[in-house]
DNA sequence: TAATGTTTAATTGTGTGCAATCAAATTGAC
DNA sequence: GTCAATTTGATTGCACACAATTAAACATTA
C-alpha cells in the first residue's frame, strides 16, 4: 500500500545506510559519548577537552588560531572558553599588539589536567576495540577527507 | 622553551591529526553545513531531514523507533517532532493500543516535501567531490563501525 | 487485584553549533 | 591624516544533543 511507484520512497540513496553524511553524524556522537565518562572526571566536554589538547601542544593561541584548527567560530568558541576562565583553567586577555585578538593561555590548573587526561587517549583506544590496522586505516581516510573539504 | 620534557605535550596520542575522533567530529560538521544551503530551501534542518528520510520510507513510526534507527533520545526528538508538527508537516498520536507510545505520520505537506527532496542526494555527491570507490569504501568503513559499536 | 517493576515520552537544565549582526581595531588607498 | 574596507571577537537567537528526572501506561507476579 505504500509503494506508490510515483514516490522515491525507494530510491536508494534515500536510505540511511546508503549516504555518507548519516554513519559520520552517528558515529560521531557515539564516539563523543565513548569519551563523556573519561571527561567527566576531568569535569571536562569533549570539545573543551579539544581546546586543551591544542593548548597543552602550544601554551597560547588566539581564540581565531582555535577556531581555524578546530573548525569551530566564536560563536561556540567565545562562551565555552568563558566557561574554561571562570574556572581559573585558562586565561583571556588582548593581545597588546592587535587589541581585536584574544590570546588563550593555560593558567596552572590547565596545565595541571594535562596529568590527569594523559590515559585518555589509550583509555578510547581500548573501548572502541578496533583493530590497530582498521584504526589507522580510517583515520588517515577521515584525515585526507577533511583536509580536502577544508 | 615550551618542551618541558617532564609534560606529554609531545604524546603522539595528543594531537589532533592522530586521533580518529576529531576528525570524525569535524567531518560531521562540515558536511552537515554542506547539506545546510541545500535544506535552506525545503526550510528543514539536517536532524530534521533524517527524521523525513525515515517517514518517507516508512510511513508511520513510533518516537522510539526513531530514536533507535538515529542514535537520538526523546529529549532531542520530542522538541523537534513539534516543531515539525506546528508547520503542519507530520501528525504526533499515541497509539490506541499502547498509550505509552506516540506515532509520529506524514501529513500531506510533509508528504510533498520528498519531490523538492529528491535531488538532494546527486547534489550533496556532487558538492563533495568524491571519487565513486572511494565515497563507497568510506561508507562500508563507517557503517561497519557504526554496527559494531551499536 | 494489589503491589512492584518496566517501558515510553515528556520535561528540565546545561552546553554546544552556527547564522546573523554588531562593534572595535587595524589596514590600505588616496 | 581620512575614509572605506577588512579583520576579529562578542552577542543574540535558534536548534540540536544529552543527562537526569518525572509521569503515565503497561506488564508481571504474588
């Protein structure tokens, strides 16, 4: 009854299975998921947790050198680093040179997560129980993909 | 001056480019907005145009069931589905047989969205640019994955 | 049938994402 | 130097996501 040959109901690339966009959205929720108990001790999000593995790599970055890696605008980037400050993780202040930028720097209780995160990373791994091939695989796949499309 | 050789700033695991998750998070944004400009003109969001994928496939499904078929809660759905109900696109019931659950179905309007929608699929394959093997192997990757941490 | 437990949506509160707009600072052409 | 254009963050408003709680309906079992 409800296949009228006149609807696409049918048409593959209708399916959910079938379009790239779907597993990637999914997927990446479940893998935020993956992350939300391991964060919840550092009383972290998983993209506040982003912001802190940049940080920890460079010390400072401008709130628009954060965005550009991170694909992310001030728009999120603004209340969420507000949010990092009013816990003393991180530091806000103009950059005396170019009084439209912010510079982010860690205070010592940033720093400090990095002790307590440095698990994580092996910690996922080991939950998401991917072969070691199929992890590199992928990633460099996702990697290459989004490098094309930035 | 900022390798402390005591921090893991240099862990391999830490940085972005080595992890799987970042750039699944990012790549899921990134094409979301792809989809942005061309769900502009059906006036439907990404989440929203998953929940259509779904109905104009089925017909009629309950809340539950779209929660289970894209990994959302009723917290995010329930606010969504009324939305799409206020525009008159689908219909929100409980069902007779079980007061628990509230089928959600097509109304005519929301119906018709699927001939504006058709093209969408081509144009978003278009947009990205993707050689056909490799958009096929992703998504056997992605799918695969997803099913395995279901 | 009465008590208990389970299933299902809805609600509430917090935190992103992002488009659109605004305002301040800087840069460039003249 | 001055005006216009550009850069950069901040703000606002809307729509997800999701944890936690609540409430109603159903199922089970004594």
């Amino acid at each position: 009854m409800s296949n009228d040959p006149s609807s696409n109901a049918s048409n593959p690339l209708f399916q959910l299975e079938n379009q790239l966009c779907f597993p990637l959205y999914a997927l990446s929720r479940m893998i935020t998921k993956a992350y939300q108990p391991l964060l919840l001790e550092l009383d972290l999000t998983y993209p506040q947790y982003l912001v802190f593995l940049l940080l920890w790599e460079h010390q400072e970055l401008t709130v628009k050198e954060l965005g550009e890696k991170l694909f992310l605008d001030s728009g999120t980037l603004t209340p969420l680093l507000k949010r990092l400050e009013q816990k003393q993780w991180i530091s806000r202040r103009r950059d005396p040179r170019d009084e439209r930028s912010v510079i982010i720097g860690l205070l010592p209780a940033g720093q400090q997560l990095q002790a307590r995160a440095c698990q994580i990373p092996e910690e996922i791994i080991a939950k998401l129980n991917m072969p070691q091939a199929d992890f590199e695989a992928l990633r460099l796949q996702l990697n290459a993909l989004l490098i094309q499309l930035a």
